[in-house]
C-alpha cells in the first residue's frame, strides 16, 4: 500500500520500463500526465457508458484505450468539495470545504424560501493553503504544471497559481461562466476571443499551446472545463443535428416526473446539452491530437473525469442520469457516480472495473505513475490504483461523504459511507429511502454505522441544525408548486427545444460569429 506521508518508490527504472512505451532517447523523461475534468457530466452523458442520444466519438475512443472504472464517484454531490479531493487526495470531512463555495449557510438559508427542516451548516471558503495539492506534488517532481478553466476553490489569493500552478488561463472564483460559452467572457483570468468563439475549444486550445511549449519537458496539464454546467449552450448547426436526430427517435410523452422536491428529468433528449456535450466532445479531441501530433500519447497518461453527477433536476434540468436515481446535489448514486477513466500508456486495459474508487485516489495514483517523492503535508485519504494497472487486486476500503447542506437539486443533508457492495446513508433530519435494507440486515447496518460515526466524530465535522422557524405547510406548499406550476413549464420548454422553428435567446447565438 502507499505510504500516505512519504511517496517514493524505488523501481524507477522498472516502472518506466514496464508501463511506458518510450524509445531509448525518451526513457529519461518522466510521463507527462493530462488531467481532463468536466463540470456536471453525469456517468451516462457519454456514448461508451450507453447514452441514445449524445455523440461523443472522441471520449469513446479515449475510453477503449483506458481502464475504465463502472463505480468511480466523485468526492461530493456538487462541484467545490469535488475538486478540492482531487486536488488533495482528501474527503470532504478532512479539507472542510463541503458545499459549493457561496452557498449559503445557517439562517441565510431562508432567503431562498424553501422551507427546509434544517439550517445547512457553515464550511471552508477556501482550498486549504497548507495542503500538497496535485499541482504542488507534481512541481516538486520537476513537472511544468499548467491550469485552464473552471476553478471554483476560493477567490483571490487562493486561485490555481496560488496552489502550485505556474500558470492559470481562466481559473477563478466563479463557478459558471460569467459571459456564458461565447465570447466576449467576462472573466478577468481569461483574454477575450473573437465575438462568438467558443470557450470550451478555446480552453482546449489552450491547453494544446501548453503541450506545445512544453513537449521537452515533463509537464501536468489540467483542463477544467466550464462545460457542461449551465447555462446550456450550443450552436445552431449542432442544435439543428441534434433536434433533427430526437426527433428520428421519437419524442416521449413526457420528460419528467416528479421527485421528492423538484421535477426530475427521465430522457436524454435536450438538444441545447447535446450540443454541450459534443463541444466537450471536439475539445477533448483537440487535446489528444495534439499529443500525437507531437509524438507525446506514448508517454502521458490522461486522466477524464467529471466533479459530480448530471444535472436531473434544479439548475438547467439537463440530463437524464438513466439507470441510477437522483443527479447532482443528491446523495443518491446519480449525484455522485461518474465517468472515471485513466489511460496508462503501455498497458492493455481489459474489461471495465467494478472496484469502487473516488476522487481522492487520483492524486495518489498519478504520484505512484509518475515514481513521485513527495512529503505531504496533508494525510492523503485515498488510494492509488497502481496495483490495478499491475494486474493485482486491491483490499477493501472504506469511502466516505459529508455533506451537511441542501442541494440546489433537491438534496438534503446527509453523510455516507460505502464499503464493498454496501452503501449506508445517514440523513440529518427524517428521510426514508423507498428500498431500505437495514432491517434485513441489521448487523451489517451496524457496523457501516459505526464506522461512520466514528469517522465523523474523529473528523469533529460540522453539522446542520433544527430551524426553530420551520413551517411544514409552507414546505409543503412549495413542494405542491414544483409540480402543478413548474413542472408543466418544464416539460414546455422541453417540447419548444425541440421545435423546428425555435429560436433561441439573442445573447447565446453569439456562435456565429458578427461579419
């Protein structure tokens, strides 16, 4: 197993040797490693994991060269507590960043008006500037470490360069893209294009530039895409492929049906994500054919990933998440199972894995490929995988989630552990799951409990509280709005989208560029 304090490992030469294809100039340099993360892609948005509807030949074809992990999840059920893992191998209890930094906590909970049980405990607002991130670890090996897109763990002071990244094309504290997916940005960390360029090629293009400047030398490239967070954006030539193929398929009835708070969605059939999707699609393309372009693919490792589950309900109502329940800011397995893919030059990736792993093991995983020596200032809670890629099996672990908040999707307070085939969730206020096992098997609840609970208590987290205001008819009120008044909106809006006369809001079609 990994040493979590101390990472080195001794077969330098045999790890090359064994899992990087290099000719005899190259074996001195160390493997370069690509780390693609997109924000909001759900584990079935892609044509590899079974999705109808979406096109996505270039991460296909990435998948077919990757170890392709079906129970990979993510380090939390939204987006903030989900990077700040992969950036520092830790769960949510450890780093203290919980919830999507600018949600709010305590009694300014009520300002949204929804009439929750419980006031969402307070968290960290910044990536912890004591701890070895990915970039930081990377550095220490000699590694050129660049950063482009989305970035979301705190605001000045603590951006991408303020935690190891020498440099950062637009990483910031905004969490959706101020000028939306269309030049001009709005983003102070990332130049303007030409009107109506495309911020998701633009950041992949970004990234190509890099690998360019720096193919001599060892380098960590981390793209973080925008994409395919809202605001759900395409162009007209992808919207009218798109549209035209839903169509070919046949339309459904209905696109919705109700879930315990809000409408979720049940088919993939928007073409306003589809075109989100082939842009991340095209983006990713432009990455991969840089690096063969420039003869790199057989020594860089790449890693493609997403930071939660899609988006069923609340936001852009996106996606359909398919065979799982729930999307993002659920607890369910839709908000946190994603894709979670790693290509390892040299080797030969067989079928897909079912071993549970999470973001936290990328950190340590990507230190043992590269035979890292890094002293970490953090303890480092997850795994690396490396023995996997070696052919071995890997014992047993525990993963654990915290999340004392309300989801802007419609999920609630709640900590989970998940050890083998079992997953134990334990909600902050009264909840019921409709197939519920602890009765069935109470020795084995007891024991997922009390793991968890000492977990927790040693971690000292934080915890909602009981709103003394709570007024259940008002929640109740609300919820019998989500789905007499705003579900029928939905599934409206779902039927003009895939109008052939519709046309969308004037400042989106910013894609086609002004003569």
């Amino acid at each position: 197993m990994l040493n979590r304090k101390n990472i080195f490992i001794n077969s330098l030469s045999l790890m090359i040797l064994g899992l990087f294809s290099c000719t005899s100039e190259e074996v001195e340099k160390a493997p370069n490693v690509v780390f693609i993360l997109v924000d909001d892609m759900g584990y079935a948005d892609l044509g590899y994991a079974g999705s109808p509807f979406y096109e996505t030949p270039n991460i296909d074809k990435l998948a077919s060269e990757s170890y392709q992990f079906t129970n990979g999840y993510s380090g939390s059920r939204v987006c903030s507590p989900a990077r700040a893992t992969i950036m520092t191998g830790q769960f949510t209890a450890s780093h203290g960043i919980t919830d999507w930094i600018g949600a709010k906590t305590g009694e300014t909970w009520r300002e949204h008006k929804r009439h929750d049980p419980m006031l969402p405990a307070t968290y960290q607002y910044h990536l912890p500037k004591e701890s070895t991130t990915i970039a930081e670890a990377f550095k220490a090996n000699g590694y050129k470490t660049f950063y482009a897109g989305k970035w979301h763990l705190g605001d000045e002071g603590s951006y991408p360069e303020d935690h190891g990244f020498d440099e950062n094309v637009g990483g910031w504290d905004k969490g959706s893209p101020a000028g939306g997916f269309f030049s001009p940005y709005k983003n102070p960390k990332l130049k303007d294009g030409p009107d109506g360029e495309n911020l998701t090629l633009r950041l992949a293009n970004e990234v190509a530039h890099f690998i360019e400047r720096s193919k001599d030398e060892p380098f960590l490239a981390f793209l973080s895409f925008y994409a395919v967070h809202a605001p759900v954006q395409t162009s007209r030539e992808k919207w009218a492929k798109d549209r035209d193929k839903a169509e070919a398929m046949g339309i459904a009835d209905h696109g919705f049906e109700m879930g315990d708070k809000l409408p979720y969605r049940i088919v993939q059939d928007n073409p306003n994500y589809a075109g989100l999707v082939e842009y991340v699609d095209d983006a990713v393309g432009i990455v991969m054919k840089q690096l063969e372009s420039l003869g790199l693919a057989e020594n860089t490792i790449v890693v493609f990933t997403s930071d939660n589950g899609g988006v069923v309900a609340g936001d852009a109502f996106a996606t359909a998440n398919l065979l799982v329940k729930g999307g993002k800011g659920h607890h369910w397995e839709g908000g946190i199972r994603v894709p979670y893919l790693i290509k390892v030059p040299g080797t030969q990736p067989q079928a897909p894995i079912d071993y549970p792993v999470v973001g936290a093991d990328f950190l340590p995983t990507l230190v043992d490929l590269i035979s890292g020596d890094v002293d970490f200032s953090q303890e480092v809670e997850g795994t690396s995988l490396n023995p996997i890629f070696e052919g071995d099996k890997l014992d047993e672990r525990a993963i654990f989630w915290h999340y004392p908040h309300y989801g802007n999707q419609g999920g609630v307070p709640s900590a989970m552990v998940r050890q083998g085939e079992w997953k134990l969730i334990r909600y902050f206020e009264d909840a019921f799951e409709e197939n519920e096992l602890s009765a069935a098997h109470p020795d084995k609840k007891e024991a997922l409990s009390t793991l968890l609970g000492n977990y927790l208590e040693g971690k000292a987290v934080l915890m909602p509280t009981p709103d003394q205001e709570f007024d259940k008819a008002l929640f109740q009120k609300r919820i019998h709005q989500m789905e007499n008044e705003l579900m029928p909106r939905l599934e409206k809006q779902r039927l003009d989208f895939l109008d052939k006369d519709w046309q969308p809001n004037a400042d989106w079609w910013g894609s086609e560029p002004a003569n």
